[in-house]
C-alpha cells in the first residue's frame, strides 16, 4: 500500500524498514484478489505457516494452489494443535455454486497431481458456506480455528 497516511519507517530501524518497502510501497503481507468490478478482497496472509513436526508449512503456497482447484471458490488452511506433532494442517474451502462435494483424498489427490510434496497435504478439511469476514472483507482466521475446536 501506498499513501499520505502511510507511516515513514520503523523508528532507529532502517534494515527493517528497507525490508518492509519495494519503490516506496510498503508490503503489508496481504493476499487480496480485485473482481470483475475492480473491487478489491483481502483474502489471507503471506506469513501465515504451521509447523507440523519441526518443519514449516508454507500456508500460502497451499492455498494457491487449492484456489486453482475447479470445484473450490475459496480456500483457507489453518493450523490444528496436536499433541504429537505440535501442529496439523485443516484446508477451509468454499465451492463454487455447481460443486456438490469435496473429499480429503479428492483434495490429497488433486496436491498430488499438482505436484505438491506429501508433507505440505492437508489432513483435514472443512466445507463451510462462508468464510466468517471484517467489514473490510478479510477473512477471519481466528474464527475459523475456534470453529475447529468446537468439533474437536
């Protein structure tokens, strides 16, 4: 983002600050996509990972590429605490209107096909109506995890 309101830097921090800018926009770690009308919608976080047994799980990289799934309309992956493995991987997804259905091996095979290491495969997932959102647009993460552990 860009603009008048936008602050100059961190305070006594110019490595960091350097590393937050590329030519004068500041990188906020967003992931947004613009309709068809122009409108922009925040959709997640570069910097979201779990970590499932010491290794990171890029969130964002996964959820690129579920989004390139046909019968998914939206996608999130949240961490789900486990005791062994400190964490888990539970893919969110919203299907397009003329998708029934979506398994979890409908889902590992589609990763496989795409390429995606078996360690990064999600081993839960949900199908849910609609994301929970701020009035901004951006979806609730939060909300989603404490959705989980009400199944649990």
């Amino acid at each position: 983002m860009k603009g008048p309101a936008l602050f100059i830097g961190y305070l006594h921090q110019p490595e960091l600050t350097a590393s937050e800018f590329t030519d004068n926009w500041f990188i906020t770690g967003d992931r947004a996509t613009i309709d068809v009308d122009g409108y922009v919608r925040i959709t997640g976080r570069d910097k979201d990972i779990i970590i499932r047994g010491g290794e990171n799980i890029p969130v964002a990289y996964i959820e690129n590429v579920l989004y390139e799934h046909p019968d998914i309309k939206g996608a999130q992956v949240v961490a789900v605490p486990d005791e062994r493995l400190q964490e888990k991987a539970c893919a969110i997804v919203e299907l397009v209107p003329k998708a029934s259905h979506l398994t979890l091996s409908e889902l590992q095979s589609y990763l496989k096909d795409k390429g995606v290491a078996k360690q990064y495969w999600p081993e839960y997932l949900e199908v849910i109506d609609e994301f929970p959102r701020t009035p901004s647009g951006k979806v609730q993460k939060y909300k989603l995890r404490d959705m989980l552990k009400t199944k649990a």
